[in-house]
C-alpha cells in the first residue's frame, strides 16, 4: 500500500497494510433553505431537499509504524522518520494558481485500489519511548478524499473494479450450489442460515475456505461476500451448507 504524489512522482509507502479501510459516501443533497430558514411544513411528511450535485467519497484507515519492523539498512532510531512524509500530505505543500493546498495524491494497493485524492486529516498516537523521548511506535490514523473522479467512468474505480471482477446478479435465482464441508467440527449456537435442518448446529469454515468457495463460484477469491449475503448469512466462520451460487452476469 503506498501514497503516490501525481505530480512529482513520489511514493511513500505503509510499514504495514491496514487491517481495516472505511470507505464512507455522502451524497450532494442538503435541507431546502431560504432567507428564513428551513422549508417546511406541517402536511409534510419529509423535509424537501436540495440536490446540489457533487459529494464526498472519504477513506478512512489506521496504520501502525515501529523502528523494530523497519528495513536494518534504514537506520531509522526515531518512528517519525518513517511517518513525516505521510505527515507532509496533509500540508500545504503545493501551489497552484497561487494558492496553496495539499498535493494530490494517489491511493494504491495493488490492483484492487488506485483513488485520486487528497489526505485532509492526520493524527498520530505514540506509545513507546526511547530513553531520550524518541518515539518508537505510531498508530497513525488518516482520512483520505476522493477528488476528481467519476468512479462510473473509464478508469474510474468502479469501472477498473468491473473489469477484473464479474458482476453477480444477486436478484436472479440460483444456478448452482456448492456445499460447504468446513474442518468437519460442528457448534451449537453459531449465527448463520436460518430456517435449516439442524438449526443450532454449523460447520465451522476455515477463512481460506470462503476464497475456495469463492473460486468455484465465480472463478474469483474476492466474491466470498457476495456468496454470503446471496444466502443470507451473517456469521462468515460458522454456517450450514450448501450454498446457493448466483448467476454471474455476462454483459456489462
């Protein structure tokens, strides 16, 4: 995972990836105002909206940064060095037009992220010290903004996204069914299809199994949640099989 700067070509990368990403969208729709204030009115049932266009598509993470995990040829005695250039993102270090703004930035990890944006918020959390008050480890926590994009379009994220993943048409009946063996041990009162034979009683499934029934499914590790939610099912690691295959759209 790194940060890629459009402009010059820099790239800072993570220590470590995130165990978690947040991705969070607000639509362009606010409350309908005039002079007064708020529309409204009593024989509504809603408030009337204004469509502004636009939006805002945010990421959210937590990265974890230590002197011990840094490359030996780094010499690295103080975290900071590692996380400053992550820091610096979040500055206004660019100018264009003669105003000063923070740079734009690519997010990437592999082939799954590549969103253009800007990195709007930065905090960091130290927690171990060296005898001279150097900090040895960083929780950092960033928020990331998309910019620039239609996600619809060529080159788009979801556009990328459709081009390596097949579409799943989760309103179809299902065309196949796969059945789930687990490590063949069974629990009471694990959450998952409701309604079956046996109730209270599920295979307990590996986190590698999920991208093998994934794979069978749809040729693809990735779409395990997709097979999930097509059944109805809450609990990842504890479920009664078989489960119901969609059918993968062909024209896109």
């Amino acid at each position: 995972m790194a940060f890629l700067i459009e402009d010059t070509g820099e790239h800072f990368g993570a220590l470590l990836n995130p165990e978690t990403v947040l991705m969070s969208r607000t639509a362009g729709v606010e409350p309908h105002r005039s002079g007064g204030g708020r529309l409204a009115g009593a024989a509504l049932a809603d408030d009337p909206l204004l469509f502004t266009g636009g939006g805002h598509t945010e990421l959210r993470m937590d990265l974890v940064f230590d002197v011990d995990l840094a490359p030996a040829q780094l010499h690295v005695v103080d975290v900071r060095q590692m996380t400053r250039p992550i820091w610096s993102l979040a500055e206004n270090s660019t100018e264009i037009e003669q105003q000063r703004r923070p740079p734009c930035v690519r997010f990437v990890w592999g082939r799954a992220w590549n969103v253009p944006g800007v990195v709007t918020e930065v905090a960091e959390r130290f927690d171990r010290f060296a005898p001279d008050g150097s900090p040895l480890r960083s929780w950092m926590r960033l928020v990331f903004v998309r910019v620039g994009q239609n996600p619809d379009e060529e080159h788009g994220e979801n556009y990328e996204l459709a081009q390596r993943l097949p579409l799943v048409d989760l309103t179809a009946p299902p065309v196949d069914a796969l059945e789930v063996v687990g490590d063949g041990s069974r629990d009471e009162g694990l959450l998952g299809t409701a309604g079956g034979e046996g109730a209270g009683a599920f295979t307990r499934v590996p986190p590698v199994e999920l991208g093998m029934l994934s794979w069978r499914a749809f040729g693809t590790p990735l779409q395990w949640k997709l097979l999930l939610g097509y059944n109805n099912i809450d609990n990842p690691f504890g479920f009664a099989g078989p489960l119901a295959v969609p059918p993968v759209i062909e024209d896109r």
